[in-house]
C-alpha cells in the first residue's frame, strides 16, 4: 500500500533540541537573576551539558555556586525551565518538507515529554496549521509515551489510514521505531549529527527501515517520492 500518512516526531526531528535545553537554561539563569540575585547559573549550566552531563544540572550548579537549596527549590527551577516560552525555530530541511508534501498527504505529530514543555515548543514553531492531528503522548498518560502503541494506533485512526500506509519519522532508535514496525508502518530515523540520540546504539529491532541525516533524503527515497510536489536534485 502507497503511503498516504506522514506522522513526525518533534524534539530533534524538527528543530534543534539543544536549542530549547540553552533557552530553558536561559530562562532558569533570568528568574534565578530576579528572585534570589544570583548570577552564574546559565554559564555553569551550559558547560555541564557541554560534557555530556543530563541529569541533576540544577543540583550541580548550585552546588558549584555555593548556593543552598532544597527540593521544593529545585522544583521551582524545573517548572520554570519547563513552562518557559522556547526561543527554538523549525530546522530548515524539515520545514522544506512539510512544505512540499502534496496536499492529499495527511500529516500527523506524535510527540513525548512533559506536556506543558511539548505544547510551549509546539507553539513556538508556529506549525500548527501543517499538522491534521498532534498527539502529546502525555496527555495519555505516562504509560503511554512511546514506544506504547496507543499513539501510533490513535494516530492511524486519526489520518484515516491503515497501518500499512503510515510513516514515522523520529530521531530516537530507543523508542520511536519499534512500536510501529511492528504495527506495520514504514520508519525513517533522522540521525542528526548534533542530536541528543545520535550515537545511541540499539538492537536490529529497534532501527527504523531507512536510516538519513538531511530531511531532505527523503525525497531520494523510491516509496516516498509521491509524497511530494517536487523532486530535490
């Protein structure tokens, strides 16, 4: 069956993710700048995260500015990071290709994380109009984010396709792909070279069909030329 539903995820699918994790650092450094008076936090942050460091960041930099906390503190910080209006915008090959899909093809968006974070990052790429439906899996609920196969089944009802005529395209081979090969959609992974999950290495089960760096690839691809208006070179 042709393919006649493309189905996206968004955090380093269609923008950068290291851009909202430097915007929400930014955000964090500006309250904690006008309520406690403290300046250092985005350096510190952002050389942490520079290493490779993606867990308990708040709880190192303070420590590293000498700062006493609490958990109630360390929470303030993470619903301030995670409530902040992202500076993101849409990486420009993923918005050439949302903007040559033929008009027939129906677009659908399955996104997991923390809902007020997906919605605020989905509104400040200002995409809604290119989407028949958007699944934030946290809406669900937690046992819901992928690699559950409700989204993939509620997107499919959605779009008014069968499996068969589903495409997912993600950049996360630890949870994006398995699901939906196994519910018999067709896979793409976009490995993005500065992606959060670029060097992930998984079992065969859990790659994608096809495998690209540049969305544009896609239009290189012999089951997928249809999607699309025009033809790259």
């Amino acid at each position: 069956m042709p393919i006649k539903a493309v189905v996206f995820d968004m955090d380093d699918t269609l923008f950068k993710e290291t851009d909202y994790v430097l915007s929400g650092f930014s955000a964090v450094d500006k309250w904690l700048e006008e309520t406690i008076g403290l300046f250092g936090f985005y350096h510190h942050a952002i050389e942490l995260f520079g290493k490779g460091e993606k867990k308990y960041i708040f709880n190192r930099v303070l420590d590293s500015l000498k700062v006493r906390y609490n958990k109630d503190f360390i929470c303030q910080l993470i619903d301030v990071y995670r409530n902040h209006t992202p500076i993101i915008s849409l990486l420009e090959d993923a918005r050439y290709v949302l903007n040559n899909l033929q008009d027939s093809i129906k677009v659908g968006l399955i996104t997991d994380g923390y809902l007020s974070s997906q919605k605020q990052k989905f509104d400040a790429l200002g995409i809604q109009e290119k989407f028949d439906t958007v699944i934030f899996t946290d809406e669900l609920g937690r046992d819901h984010w992928k690699p559950d196969p409700l989204p993939y089944e509620l997107a499919s009802l959605k779009l008014k396709s069968i499996p068969s005529e589903c495409i997912y395209i993600g950049d996360n081979v630890n949870k994006d792909f398995v699901t939906a090969k196994k519910l018999g959609w067709l896979t793409v992974h976009i490995n993005r070279y500065e992606g959060i999950y670029s060097q992930a290495k998984v079992s065969n089960e859990y790659e994608a069909d096809y495998q690209i760096n540049d969305m544009k690839e896609l239009f290189h691809i012999e089951k997928l030329k249809h999607l699309f208006k025009l033809q790259v070179v």
